[in-house]
C-alpha cells in the first residue's frame, strides 16, 4: 500500500517545538519497522515547496537543505509532480469548497491523490479529513 505524506508531517518531523513531533516521530518509526500496510512513501513537488519554505522560515537555510538533499536521495520516499492535469482537478476542487479553508497545496494533493488512487495520508491537517480522505497517524 502506498501511502501520501503531507507538509504538516514533514515539519512535525524536522521541527522539535513543533506540537506533532513527538507524535511524527513515533509514526515514522512504525513506518520504518514495517508495522504499517504501507511500503511506500509519496509527496508531491508542491508539498516539497511548502515544506522546504516553513523550515527555512523556521529553522533556517541548511535544514531545509539537509532535508531536501536527503529526500531527494531517498529510497523510500516518491516525489510525484504536479502536471496541468492534475492543476486543472486541483483548480476544480478549490472552486468548489468555498465552504472550507483549503489551501491550494491541500487541493493538488487530493487531486495527485486521486489520480495515484493513494487513499491514506500522513498527516496533522484537518483539511485530509474533511475532503474524506483516511489520515494517520
């Protein structure tokens, strides 16, 4: 099983006064010891952007360097690419959830999500949820 890794877990990961360290932490633990369903890792080029933007905001240039050098390297990890496909289903779904505070990020990601039929997220972002997607930890 495939699972969609999201901004809000890949800073709970690299920020220790994050309020979901302890709990990413932990998650990423299971994930490692294969006790999960979930043998690979997703995130999009978009969520990259938002993380790599919050880590350097926050915890300076050479984290969000390190992170990116060692997700870019990683084996476990998939960074999946917004085409103008997935853009036109992202737009589609923005458009039509006035009555929610998605980002537009949030809605490429359930459009990529879609599209890679990934029904399961990691992450600490009501948003997953509300639009009826499974969310863990």
């Amino acid at each position: 099983m495939r699972l969609f890794v999201d901004t809000s877990a890949l800073v709970a990961l690299e920020d220790r006064d994050d309020r979901n360290h302890s709990a990413a932490l932990e998650y990423r633990e299971r994930l490692r010891e294969g006790k999960t369903p979930f043998r690979s890792l997703h995130t999009s080029n978009y969520v990259m952007d938002e993380t790599l933007t919050l880590l350097r905001l926050h915890l300076g240039h050479r984290v969000a360097v390190s992170f990116a050098e060692s997700v870019k390297s990683s084996k476990a990890v998939k960074v999946l690419w917004i085409n103008s496909e997935s853009d036109a289903v992202a737009w589609k779904i923005f458009r039509a959830h006035e009555d929610k505070d998605f980002s537009y990020t949030d809605c490429t990601s359930f459009a990529l999500m879609e599209k890679e039929a990934i029904s399961s997220a990691f992450v600490f972002d009501k948003h997953f949820t509300q639009y009826g997607l499974k969310t863990l930890p």
